[in-house]
C-alpha cells in the first residue's frame, strides 16, 4: 500500500467515525495536496483512486458543511 493509499483509508475512516456521530461540520485535514486536488477536482479524476475519491465525496455530502 503507498502512503496515498493509506492517507485516503484514514480519510474515508474518519468521515465515517465523524458521521457515526452526527456531527453536523467538521473540518478534515491532511497534509496530502494530491489528494485535496482529487477531491476538489472528483468529476475529472478516472483512475481506481479516483473511484474511491468519488465515494468518499459522497459520504462528505452528509455533512452541512465540510
């Protein structure tokens, strides 16, 4: 597993710990900008990542404000 890999496991962890929770706002922080640029740039990413970005994206969509 590369360390992006891991990075956006602990992410998508995280959202669903955070949405477990019914926290309303959060704020998600990372160090990776490849991954903020994945995320902010979903519909023009196609790789397997991506695939996994988009899901992510999805589950952030719960929140009123991330």
């Amino acid at each position: 597993m590369t360390s992006e890999w891991a990075e956006l496991y602990a992410l998508e962890e995280g959202v669903l710990l955070i949405h477990s929770f019914n926290v309303k706002n959060v704020i998600f922080k990372t160090d990776y900008a490849s991954i903020v640029n994945r995320i902010t740039k979903r519909n023009k990413d196609i790789t397997v990542i991506g695939h996994s970005i988009k899901e992510i994206r999805r589950s952030m969509e719960l929140f009123s404000k991330v």
